[in-house]
C-alpha cells in the first residue's frame, strides 16, 4: 500500500473537490484528491454513445450562475446557447396538444392568473428567507414540517395552478413528488437560483451549454493538478484527532493536517470515521436522501422539429415525460431531444423491462413532437440510481422537518474535516454553481485554519 503525506486529502473528485483543491494548491499547500470512480466529474458526465456526444448528468449553464461562468472563462472554455427558436408544446389533461409562445402555460386564463399569484407569493418568500441559511429565518420550522403539496392547497383551491407549480420544483429540480418535501425546501430551491420565477423561466435557467460537454469543467480542472487526483481509489477510512488526518482507501494511506470530504451526503456514512463522527452529523445524514430521474436521450437523423417550426421544448405535468428539450449539440448535423421521467413515474416505468419502457417513453415524446419521434437513431437513458457512487439524482434534500433541524450544522467542520458538495450549497443548490462555491468555500476555510495553526506553533 503506498503512503503518502500531505497538507490536505480532498476526497471526491466531483465539481466541489476539484475547485477546492487548486484554491489550496494556490495558497502553497500540498493537496491529494481521492476519487472512487475510474473518472472524474462526480455527476457531470459525458460519453459518445452511438456516435453521438451525450451528456449523461448535468449541463445547462444559467447566467446567475456567476461561479461557474468564472471557471469556464477562467479555464477557456466556450459556450452556446441552447436552441429555443419557435414555438413550445403542452398537453394538457384531455390529451390535447396545444403549441403556444412565451414562458406561460396555455391554460385558462382564471389558473394564469392563480399561477401567477403563486409565483409573486413565492418570490416574496424567496426574498426574505434567502439561500445560505434559510433555517435561521422565524418561519423556518413552520414551512418545514408542511409538505409543498400540502402548504399549495392551503395557499390555493385551483388544483390544476398547485399541480403545475409543484411539477416546477418537485418532478423538474428536487425529482421527488410534492408530498414528500417541506416548503421550506422548496422555497430554498427557489433561492438557490435567485426567485421562483427564475427558476421557472426555461429561456433563463437552461440557457447555454459548454461546448464538448460541462464535465469538461472537472476534466481541465483535474488535468492541471495532474497527478495530485488518484481515480479508482474509493476511501474506506478516516481516522482523525484535532491534529490531522489519516485516510485509507483501497489504493492508497494519506496522512494529512486536513481533509475535505467532498462527495453526495448520502454516501458520507460509507467511511468509517474513527473515532464516529457527532451524533447530530449521523443524524442529518439519515435525514437526507437523492431523488430519482431518469433523463431520456433520444437522437434522429436531424433536429426534424425545427421543420414544423418547433423549437423542441415541451411540458406537461399529465405525461410520463413531464418536460422535454432540444439538446443538439453544438454545430451537429443530428437532432437530439432530452427528456426527464421523475420520482414515481420512474418508479413505474423501471417497473417494466427496458424494451416496454422504451416505447412507453418515446410515446410521449411523440405526443409532443409527432411521430418521427418514436424512432430515433440513438436512445439511452441515463439512470444515476444504480451508479454506485452517486445512487440517486439530481442532488440531495431532506425530509420534512430536516432542513430546519439539521441545516445549520451540515457545513460545520468536525476537527479537521470539512464538508463539501452542491447539496450544502445555497446560492446553486444542486447545481455545478453550487458545488464550485461550496468547494471554494471549504478551501477558505482550510487555508485560514492551516494558517492559523502555523501561527500558534510560531
């Protein structure tokens, strides 16, 4: 077993490991990230399947998502927009599929009307709870013990307005149903990128993407640390006092003065921490879980939407694909669409064996686009579920009462271990943004504890 020592181990070679590890590196210290897979990017992924470059986790760029936008500058990366020319899709409850313009759904106009006083609702709460600690707020624990679901029947008898703006938070971003997360974890993933309305406005929130891919991010950034990041090396152990760490992995002892354990929460408990850590970490983690999508990629001869004057963005909260998109990639000659099946829908369909599900899927797709649809050149779903180092998507949310109980102490070091990933984040929760500010803010905290315990020693 190789023995190494260093000033810090990053563990997780995610989004959040790989942007605390150069801001170390950068402050003169000697830095070892461990990664338990054979790549790097945590849940940002990129494959060429079927000679077509498909990005299997996350990818949309937004233009509040400032930390992000820094380091695809910073690392030279380019962007394009995402193709959005022409009109948009809905079905509604009887099966009618209705083209309209604009960010509005076309329904009627009494439910617009409640759609809209949702949102300004919501806005309001975003404003005065915030992101970064929205359970110090005095409502904290009122919103937090009442299900979403629950708190938009109580604000609203319009089912169909309540519907539709659940399907914004819990089938889009946090992948569960609306039953089954509080209000207040709702409102924060409101916060996290700026109001509800940004949240809700496709034309803003999925507006450009890396050109080769987002992984390519994690990708440059591991490449210039070059041989400071050791993939394959799941972590096994981690025996820490309040002067250092050592941490074993399969491959590999480092022994260091700090450790960021940068990784999904929900796959913290999988360390043995020697001696275990406080009683209320073992709690919140317990308290925490991923939600589940499965994001459909369906690729054809050419982008054959655009011809009917579609610009390949779709909605509905009464089918099995609640949302779809154009996702060609940059100058490529072949169309793809992405679609996304949530929480118990997905349930469902893995249900059934992958050729049955398949068709029930494309099915829907062709209700949106016709029936050229049904028959793409390339089909893969992406199923982060069974990816033994993730187990779920898109990121990690509490149960109702844990944001309130817990929140304040999921980012509080234990000795010399600190926490880093997108779902601690708060401006970007669950998204790249997120996990970049939570990866640079662990370093700052590092660096000033390093600093600080070289001059009490001088």
């Amino acid at each position: 077993m190789e023995h190494i020592d260093a000033d810090v181990v990053v563990i997780g070679a995610g989004v959040a490991g790989l942007s605390a590890a150069p801001r170390l590196v950068e402050a003169g210290h000697d830095v070892v990230v461990l990664e338990a897979r054979e790549r790097v990017g945590g849940r940002l992924w990129t494959e060429v399947i079927g000679g077509t470059l498909l990005e299997l986790g996350g990818q949309w760029v937004s233009p509040d998502q400032t930390a992000l936008l820094e380091t695809v500058e910073t690392l030279g990366l380019e962007t394009f927009e995402r193709y959005r020319a022409g009109e948009s899709v809905y079905v509604d409850g009887a099966g009618e599929r209705i083209r309209f313009t604009g960010e509005q759904l076309p329904v009627a106009d009494d439910t617009v009307a409640e759609m809209e006083r949702l949102t300004a609702l919501l806005d309001e709460l975003v404003a005065d709870i915030g992101a970064e600690e929205p359970w110090a707020h005095p409502r904290a624990r009122e919103l937090d013990t009442v299900s979403f679901a629950a708190w938009l029947a109580q604000q609203s008898s319009d089912e169909v307005a309540c519907r539709h703006i659940a399907m914004f938070i819990g089938e889009a971003m946090l992948t569960k149903p609306a039953h089954a997360f509080s209000a207040l974890q709702a409102v924060l993933m409101a916060a996290s990128a700026g109001s509800f309305s940004n949240l809700v406005d496709s034309e803003f929130i999925l507006d450009r993407r890396v050109v080769g891919g987002l992984q390519r991010v994690p990708l440059t950034l591991a490449e210039r640390l070059g041989e400071r990041v050791r993939t394959g090396t799941p972590v096994r152990r981690l025996e820490h006092t309040p002067d250092g760490v050592v941490v074993t992995s399969d491959r590999v002892v480092v022994r260091a003065r700090r450790a960021i354990v940068a990784m999904p929460p929900t796959l913290i408990p999988r360390i043995d921490f020697q001696p275990p850590l406080p009683r209320r970490q073992h709690q919140l983690h317990q308290h925490l879980s991923f939600g589940l999508v499965i994001k459909v990629h369906a690729v054809y001869d050419r982008p054959f939407w655009r011809e009917d004057g579609l610009s390949g963005t779709a909605f509905s909260p009464y089918l099995l694909v609640h949302e779809a998109y154009d996702n060609t990639n940059h100058e490529d000659e072949r169309g793809t669409l992405v679609g996304f099946v949530s929480d118990e829908h997905a349930d469902g369909v893995f249900a059934m064996d992958a050729e049955q599900r398949r068709e029930r899927i494309l099915a829907d797709l062709a209700a949106y686009f016709g029936p050229e649809a049904a028959n793409p050149v390339v089909y893969y779903e992406s199923d982060w579920g069974t990816e033994e180092w993730t187990r779920g998507a898109y990121g990690a949310s509490y149960d109702l009462g844990g944001l309130s109980r817990y929140g304040a102490d999921q980012r509080t070091p234990v000795g010399p271990i600190h926490w880093a990933c997108s779902d601690f984040a708060g401006l970007g929760f669950q998204h790249v943004d997120g996990g970049i500010r939570s990866g640079w803010a662990a370093a700052a905290d590092v660096v000033a504890a390093l600093d600080a315990s070289r001059a009490s020693v001088s």
